[in-house]
C-alpha cells in the first residue's frame, strides 16, 4: 500500500531533520523544501497528501505559497506553520481554506496527532464506530426480541438510524450486519402492528381521545391537539413545517443545519397511522380526525381513493374546522412549498406580515415526496440517490441550498416556535409479492384496497373491518392488505417488468418503522 506523502516547506527545513526521520519511521514519506516556489513545483511534480507550510519565508511568502498550491491542489489539506499569532494572518489563511494551523515551535506529537486528524481521521472514526456497534449488537439485539410496546421501537428505531448514520458515514464494513439487524426489528415490527393497531383505536372514538395513555400511542389526528395548541394557548407564534415523505434518518441528516437557527426543546418519534400516504396521513394530521371521521362529519372534505381530484385539496378547511371544533379563534397562514419560486413568495408574504404576523405558519414542503417519486421515473434519478446513505445526502444537499432554508431563516427571525414534522416516511423495496384485484383497486404498491383482494404472502397485514381502524370503505365488502418489511405488491399482468421497475425504489403507505415512526420535533429560534 502506498505511503502517505507528507511535503514540508519551511526555510529552516534541515533543523526539522528529527522531524522527518521521527515520520518516516511512522510510515509517512517526506519530501522538504526551504522556500515557496519550489514547494509549489513539488506539489505539481508528487501530488503530496498533506501540506505543511511556513507561513514566514524569504521570497514567496507563505500565504502567497499557500494560495497557488490550493489552485492546484484544492482538495489537499495544507496546515499553516506559524510563529505568528497576529488575527488578520490567521483571517487570510483560513480565507485561503486552511485545513489547520499550529504555532511554533511544534512537537512530533502536535504533527502525528494533525496527520491522525486531516489523513486518517475516517479510518480512526470507522474502526471506533465499528468496536462501538460490535459492543451494542447484543444490547440491540435484546431490545429488538424484548419489544413490547410502541415506546420500544421507537428507541429501537433511534438505536438503528444512529448506527446506520455512524456506520455509513465512516464506510464501515458493519454496515450489512445492521441491515440484518434492522430486518429483523422490521418483522418484529410488523407483528406488533398485526396485533395491536386495531386496538388503539378502542379510545379513539368522537368526541375525545385521551392524550398519554400508554396503551395508544400519539399518531396522526393528535399532532395539532397535543404539540401546536398548547403552544399556542400558552401565547407563542408557532410554525408548523411539514415535509411530506420525511424519514427519521433525512431529519436526523438535515439537524445539524436546522440547529444553526434553532435549539430543539423536544425531540420524539410518532406514529402515522395506516396507510402511511399522504391522502390518509396528512389529512388526519390537519383534520385532528380519522378518515372516518373526516368523511362522517364533513363529506366534502374527503376525497376517497377512486376519485381523479388531488386527495389533499381541503388541507385548509381541515384547519379551520379544527379550530372551529376547539372554539379557537387563531390567526394562521397556511402555504404550500412545491418549487423554489413558492418558497421564495411565502417569504416574501411572512416579510409583509413583520408588523402583524399570524399566531400561527403552516407549511407544508413537497420536495422530498417529488424526489421520492422522481427517482422511480427517472434512472438517472435513481443513481444520485442509490441507496438510503444517498438519499439522504441528496436531502441534505437540496435544503442547504433550497429557498426552505431561507424561509426557516426568515420564520426564526421573527420569533416563530418551530413544530417539525411530516405525515410519513417511506422504505426501499425489493421484494415484490403477488396479489389479485379487481379493476376498482387503488393503485399504490405499499396498500391495496378493494374487493375481492387475494394474496398468498403470510407477512401481508389484512383488514377486512376498515372501519375499527378508523378507515372508510369504498364498498361494503372492501378490505385492506398492507405490504410489511421491504415487500411490494405486482398484478401477475406483466409481473416481470413491474418488479424490474420499481424494485430498490422508496415506496410507503405500508407497515415499517421509516414509514410510521416519524419525526416530531419542537424548537425555539436561536
């Protein structure tokens, strides 16, 4: 294997002769020179791994080194040797994107502990995680196989993305025994759901639901009740931002930029109910309602799976009834983010609104459900985001430079309390399990529901009472089946190219954890 190749430029180069046996025993090769111009030569001629610069020499100065060795070497680190601790020195080198800089005189420790940290810090980061995970397998593996309740796979699901997130992001070799794992918390997953979904809507029946009862988790229809009217009621603005199709791994991916503008006071997992789709999901999100619910009490809010309208249409007359429910009499803004240009009008109407802004934002962002769909459609599409690793950092790239991270600025600036959520995530699938329909079947692969339905897979979940789960029934014989795990319902028409198709494609309205178990975070502004 290839030595890492250390180039020193200092103009006192041969009383670092100590220096360089000390980190050619270490395994390094270093090549010395005295002086600028021939630093840059030597960074043409053996494309070192590393720099270490003087910033005082005699003719081409350090910084004017450092400058041209960056032109043709932007992604080599360079470390600044300096005697010098004036600031503006230190403001142009680290303008000059400066990878590091030590102060003389230095020590071998100083210079192995800077190559550790810009050479090997990857390596280092991945065999820590790697022992770290090989630690936890058992404990993890405990907690999948003691499962009991909606609170154990939620910890069990933070547990599996912080590996997931630590293993990937080092390149670690663990990364398929994980997946492993995951596997088989999806099934155990997918039995609890089989067991216990239709009983936790025993209390959910008009006109109450008991909030913080341990034997019915917080799920959809409770969001706007028991996390954005207490805020309001207790007199702060609030924004409530909701990504459709967020996993709890994108959100996690997507923190660190959200915590340069605001401190999260909460962070939970949810559960979306059954299906995981927009239709259902969001509209119960807004309603505070089940299906059900919202079809018995307003008819012509509720548009049901054979109708060609946009299934989320009455989002805002949802609110209002919700308000109008709770004798509530907030003021509120509701806006839709589909491109850029809308995000960039919502800021300008929250602008317009610095004098007398709404007690309440609702938000709701589209971008992650388009990419989802756009990589089905599009093969090149689905080479950007590959994988989960992939998508997420997709995720990240857009909102970094997306007019949504520009309305958050502008939403913390004036004061907002932010409630982050989605209505559901999505899994990727691979696995495609046949089933029979009539022609009146919906048509998402996760779900089917209508008469008739026929499949001989033992993980699919079946409702045949839609209504004891809070679900409307096109047809009095209509039932449910729920996809599980990764799997992905296919007619038998034209079985082989629809598999070829949407196999390793992020799908939802299913039964897994990304899918239900969702983000809810509450945060202040910075």
């Amino acid at each position: 294997m290839k030595r890492p190749t250390i180039l020193w430029a200092d103009d006192e180069i041969e009383l670092l002769a100590p220096y360089t046996i000390y980190l050619e025993q270490k395994g390094y090769e270093v090549i010395t020179t005295s002086n600028g111009v021939d630093a840059i030569d030597l960074s043409r001629q053996h494309q070192p791994d590393i720099v270490f610069l003087d910033e005082m020499m005699p003719g081409l100065s350090g910084l004017e080194t450092l400058t041209e060795i960056k032109r043709l070497l932007p992604q080599v680190p360079v470390v600044m040797i300096t005697k010098s601790e004036e600031e503006n020195i230190m403001d142009m080198a680290i303008g000059e994107k400066i990878a590091d800089y030590l102060i003389k005189p230095v020590n071998p420790s100083q210079i192995l502990l800077c190559l550790k940290k810009h050479l090997h810090q990857r390596e280092i980061v991945g065999q820590h995680a790697q022992a770290g995970y090989q630690q936890e397998f058992q404990e993890i593996a405990s907690k999948i196989n003691s499962a009991r309740s909606i609170d154990d796979f939620y910890v069990i699901q933070r547990e599996l993305v912080r590996w997931e997130l630590e293993l990937t992001e080092s390149d670690s070799g663990m990364i398929e025994m994980l997946r492993m794992q995951r596997r088989e918390a999806e099934q155990l997953f997918a039995r609890f759901i089989r067991q216990h979904y239709e009983q936790w809507f025993d209390t959910r029946k008009l006109p109450a639901v008991k909030l913080n009862d341990p034997s019915t988790p917080l799920m959809s229809p409770d969001v706007m009740r028991s996390r954005v009217l207490p805020l309001l009621d207790d007199g702060q603005r609030v924004c409530l931002l909701v990504f459709d199709n967020l996993r709890y791994d994108q959100y996690k991916t997507l923190q660190p930029a959200l915590s340069e503008l605001f401190d999260v006071s909460c962070d939970e997992l949810y559960c979306s109910i059954l299906p995981t789709a927009t239709q259902y999901a969001r509209n119960a999100l807004f309603a505070g309602l089940m299906p059900t619910q919202i079809g018995q009490l307003f008819p012509d809010l509720w548009v049901d799976e054979g109708d060609e309208e946009s299934k989320n249409q009455h989002e805002k007359e949802l609110i209002d009834n919700f308000f109008r429910r709770y004798r509530k009499t907030y003021s509120y803004g509701y806006y839709k983010v589909n491109e850029s240009d809308f995000g960039e009008k919502v800021i300008h109407r929250l602008q317009s609104q610095k004098n007398d802004p709404a007690q309440l934002q609702v938000v709701v962002v589209n971008f992650i459900d388009m990419l989802s769909h756009s990589r089905t459609e599009s093969k090149m599409m689905r080479e950007l985001a590959g994988d989960e690793a992939a998508y997420r950092s997709l995720t990240l790239s857009w909102f970094r430079h997306s007019s949504t991270y520009d309305l958050l600025r502008q939403i913390a600036s004036m004061g907002y309390t932010l409630v982050l959520t989605t209505d559901h995530g999505t899994t990727r699938v691979d696995n495609a399990v046949s089933i029979i329909g009539d022609k009146n079947t919906n048509t998402n692969l996760r779900y089917k529901v209508g008469k008739s339905l026929s499949c001989k897979s033992r993980d699919v979940i079946w409702v045949e009472h839609p209504e004891r789960i809070g679900l409307p029934a096109p047809n009095l014989s209509s039932t449910y089946a729920f996809a599980t795990g990764n799997d992905f319902f296919a007619y038998p028409n034209n079985f082989n190219y629809y598999v070829q198709y949407y196999r390793n494609t992020f799908q939802h309205g299913g039964v897994s954890m990304d899918e239900m178990l969702i983000p809810l975070v509450t945060m202040t502004p910075k």
